[in-house]
C-alpha cells in the first residue's frame, strides 16, 4: 500500500463527522457495560404467545436482562464479542458495527438451538438477531429483530409460526451498569 493512500485513509478517519458530533455527555454511554432493559415486544411469529419470553411479569411490566452487555466505543468498531442477556440467550456471538450518527449496529447475533422454555416445553428454534443502537439523551434506545427458524422437538410442545422465519421486535432501553 502507497504512503499516499494510507495517509487519505488517516485524513478520512480523522476527519470522521460522526466521531466529532458526539458530545461529552453521550461519551460516558460507550466503552462500558449496560442494564439493557425490554420496554416492548412485537410478536410477529406466535400472534403475541412470544411476548412471555420476553417480558413475562406481562407487557406493562419492563424487563430487565440478568447480564449487563458490553456497549463498544466508536473507534473499537468494528467488534466480535460474545453477550449474555438471560436464559435462553447466553454466549451469543455477535458483531457491533458503526451505524452513523453515532449509532451502533448489531449483526450476525446467531444462536443454532435456543429452548424456547415456558409452554413451549422442549421446543428448539434457530434465533438470528439484529440491532439498530440509538443514543437518545442518556441512555440507548435499541430496535432488536429476533429471526426464527427451523422450530424443532415433541410436535406437542413447538407452536406453528404465522411464517416462517417469522420475527419479533424488541424495543429496549439501555444505562451505564
């Protein structure tokens, strides 16, 4: 590679408008772990029968996830790092990507064989997952799609999705743990 071309990749990066516009305050919501919090669910596969995964006090309630998650500064993106939210999401490999404007996007969450639990019972599902991360005051505000796939186990126990894959949205909020 030229001295040339890496020195217009150093300007680019340098004079990267998004890394400017971020202020002090919105700073101290990066590099550090989070309380990610449920605020709703939009249940696109089971006509609502998921929302008890996901927030099963019922959907006035937020639900918080047991495990803070990790929210990466700008510059270390792009990031390969592994989060935990609660059971049936643990050590789910994922990528962090920047979004622009200072957002951050989650891509290539997979989890092959995740339990569904509940009155789902043994049922085994294929999850994808994917993130859209907005800085909104002092907090994140996250717009997750839950992919699933391949329903499997006791016919008995896995419900019939609406299609398939079908979604569901997630809406969160997240703070500095």
């Amino acid at each position: 590679m030229s001295f040339m071309l890496l020195a217009t990749l150093y300007a680019c990066k340098k004079d990267d408008p998004d890394a400017e516009n971020i202020s002090e305050d919105l700073e101290a919501l990066y590099g550090v772990d989070h309380q990610i919090t449920t605020q709703s669910v939009a249940d696109q596969c089971f006509d609502g029968a998921m929302n008890a995964l996901f927030m099963p006090q019922g959907a006035d309630t937020p639900q918080d996830f047991l495990y803070p998650v990790y929210i990466p500064s700008l510059d270390e993106l792009p990031l390969s790092y592994e989060i935990s939210l609660r059971e049936p999401f643990v050590g789910m490999e994922v990528t962090a990507e920047d979004g622009g404007s200072g957002s951050i996007n989650i891509v290539d969450g997979h989890m092959e064989e995740v339990v569904l639990g509940a009155t789902f019972g043994s049922c085994v599902a294929t999850m994808d997952v994917e993130a859209s991360i907005v800085p909104s005051g002092d907090y994140f505000a996250f717009t997750t799609t839950i992919t699933m796939s391949d329903l499997r186990g006791d016919d008995q126990d896995c419900p019939v999705p609406q299609v398939d894959p079908c979604t569901v949205e997630l809406f969160m909020t997240s703070v500095p743990d």
